[in-house]
C-alpha cells in the first residue's frame, strides 16, 4: 500500500512539473530583443496559489489576481482541485499577454515555480 501511494503522489508531482508548451530557459535564452507578446506566460493551474509575486513583480501589468473559472477548473488534478478550494480559486490570471516582455521576472519571482514562458509567434 505504501508504495502504491508513493507511486500516486510521484505521478501528480510530474503532472504538477510538467507541460506541453516550448518552455523558455530564461537564464540561457534571454529574450530581450524579443517583441512584445511574441512570448507569453503559462500558469501551471495545478501549482498556482494566488500569492500574487508575478503581479507585482511584473514591469507590464500582465497579471492579475482573480477567480479562477469554473470551466477552467475541470483540469486540475485532485492536489491542484485542493489548493484552489483552499485559496479560494484566487490564481493568477493573464489579462494582458500582449504585454508581456520575456524577461522572465515572473518566473523567477513565483514561490510555487508555477510559471514558464512559451515562445507563441
Ligand atoms: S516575463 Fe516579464 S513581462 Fe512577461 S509576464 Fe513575466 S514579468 Fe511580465
């Protein structure tokens, strides 16, 4: 039984530490010449917890904190289904990708790693 429960928790960890997107290494692929919006943030649902250290850290007002929407709420494995209902869905949200500059600050700045950067034009 132990091992079957280390095997379930090591399988939602990887869920939380991974994603589909071209994550940006922004120590080695600094994109200061990069126009914006050409890069935009992706928040791990799964990881965020509203702390809210990428809306002020942020130089262009990318985020803000809000609800997270039901809908976007069905996703979430059943440690990110935990958190949001503790935190009161309060998450990051991204209300002005355009905006965003590649500098990475939010990325760096985000307590629960639970920001990357993809490269989407
Ligand atoms: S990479 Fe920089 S500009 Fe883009 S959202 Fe993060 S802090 Fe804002």
């Amino acid at each position: 039984m132990p091992i079957l429960l280390c095997f379930t928790f090591r399988s939602l960890w990887l869920d939380n530490h991974t994603d589909n997107h071209e994550e940006l290494n922004t120590m080695t692929d600094s994109p200061n010449n990069i126009r914006p919006g050409a890069i935009q943030p992706v928040i791990n649902r799964n990881r965020c917890e509203g702390k809210g250290d990428c809306a002020t850290v942020c130089p262009y007002d990318v985020f803000t904190i809000g609800t997270l929407p039901p809908e976007d709420r069905k996703g979430l494995n059943i440690i990110g289904k935990v958190k949001g209902f503790v935190h009161g869905w309060q998450q990051a949200l991204v209300t002005n990708m355009d905006a965003c500059h590649g500098c990475g600050l939010c990325v760096t700045q985000c307590p629960e790693d639970a920001i990357t950067l993809t490269r989407i034009k």
